[in-house]
C-alpha cells in the first residue's frame, strides 16, 4: 500500500484555503513546517494510521504559520487520506474539530490520536 508524501507546497496550498475561513497569513518558521510535514516519513511510523497521526499532530503543535495551524492541519492530514485510497468514517455525532481542538489543548497525545485514526480510517473503495 502505498502513502503519499505531502509536500512543502501542499501544505501551503492547504494553509491558503485554511484562511479562506478567516485569519492572518504568513510564516513563522519555515523549518517548523518542514519538521512538521517529515515526521510521519522518518522511519518510525509505518502505517497510514500512524503517519497521519505524527502529520495531524506536527502540523498542530509546531505552530509553523502565524495563525490557522489547526486548520491547515485538519485540510493537509485529509488531502494524505484521500491520496492513500482512504477515507475517514466518524462516529455518529462527531465532530472533527473537536479531535483538532483536543491534539492543540495537549489533551490528546499522539498515541491516543493514531488509535482515533486506526478506527476511522476506511477504504475509499
């Protein structure tokens, strides 16, 4: 099975649309986005479960952008879905940003997180 690679201009193309939504733009560091968008690819996670955990939670906690890192990062772990023949199912009555919300407010770690996307993630097929 193969799990694509999100690239720099990925994730600025996400960050873009993320503040179609609202927001300021702009960089903060560059090389926190770059950490943040090669960690799920360092060798250490291996299934797609756990590399859009490590990208969620990268994108989230690394603060790369002056605002709208949630977002992005929301927009950027989907696009990572989708390309890898994915979906994500949510249970009935859930809410997405919530999870988002929770992985910013440290609530949620990255073990708890790659457990929440092993039982969403579905197929696209």
């Amino acid at each position: 099975m193969t799990h694509y690679v999100i690239t720099f201009a990925d994730i600025l193309e996400a960050h873009a649309r993320a503040l179609t939504f609202g927001g300021r733009s702009g960089i903060v560091s560059e090389a926190s986005i770059r950490s943040a968008i090669g960690r799920p690819y360092s060798g250490y996670h291996e299934t797609l479960a756990a590399k859009t955990a490590a990208l969620l939670h990268a994108v989230v906690q690394n603060h790369g952008f002056v605002d709208g890192n949630k977002r992005t990062a929301l927009l950027v772990t989907t696009l990572l879905v989708r390309r890898s023949g994915f979906r994500l199912v949510l249970e009935s009555g859930e809410r997405i940003d919530d999870m988002v919300v929770a992985v910013a407010n440290g609530e949620m770690g990255f073990v708890d997180l790659e457990a929440w996307f092993e039982k969403r993630l579905a197929s696209a097929d």
